[in-house]
C-alpha cells in the first residue's frame, strides 16, 4: 500500500495481489450446480426429495401421538398432489433433554402407489 498527497486530498493506492484474495480458480466453482447425474432420487429416500412438504406434513398429521408405547415404523398412503398417489414410510424419532424424551414423527422414504398395488 503506498499514499500520495496532492494538495488537501490523500489518495491511498492499494495492490491486491492473489496471495491475499484467497485461490480465485477454486472460489471460482463454488456457486456451480452439480453434475446432472447427482439429480437422480436417492435409493434409499426413493422419492421422498419430490413431495412437497406440506403434503407430508398432512400424512404425518394422520397419525397417533408418537409416544414411546407406539410403533417405531409406519406406513401412510398420501395425494401428494404433482407427486401423485405416494406411499410414505414413517419412522419414530426420540430427541432427549437432560431427563426428558420427546417422541415425533419422520418420514425416511417415498415411494409411487401404482393403481394395481394394495393399500
């Protein structure tokens, strides 16, 4: 960094050099999509990433309390709306506070009901 003076006005002239902007070739891709072939659903969600969250959160809504007597997996047949007809599977969670448990609903996987399947 070097000033200059030219009259009342100090004019600061400032060299940035790449050392001090950081790698710019990396920073540079941090912002790109990834490749298309990471857009295929996810085996093991099926496709859970495609349903809109508020149609899950009605299937969820269906369902008991989650309390620690209920079931730890269940199944709900949802209109899921552009999704379609979707079966969700549903898994009990625990999150615990100190002495206290708190027993809720997740819904791990998605998958299409074809017209033929059994409910």
């Amino acid at each position: 960094m070097s000033s200059s003076t030219a009259g009342d006005t100090l004019y600061i002239h400032t060299v940035f050099s790449p050392s001090i902007m950081g790698n710019s070739k990396l920073a540079a891709k941090c912002h790109l999509r990834p490749p298309a072939s990471s857009e295929t659903p996810n085996q093991a969600h099926g496709i859970l990433g495609r349903v809109q969250g508020d149609y899950i959160a009605s299937g969820l809504a269906t369902l008991p309390t989650a309390t620690a007597d209920t079931p730890s997996h269940c199944e709900v047949v949802i209109d899921a709306g552009p999704a379609g007809t979707v079966r969700l599977f549903i898994e009990k969670k625990r999150v615990r506070h100190h002495r206290h448990s708190h027993y809720f609903w997740s819904a791990y996987r998605a998958e299409p009901v074809r017209p033929d399947d059994p409910a």
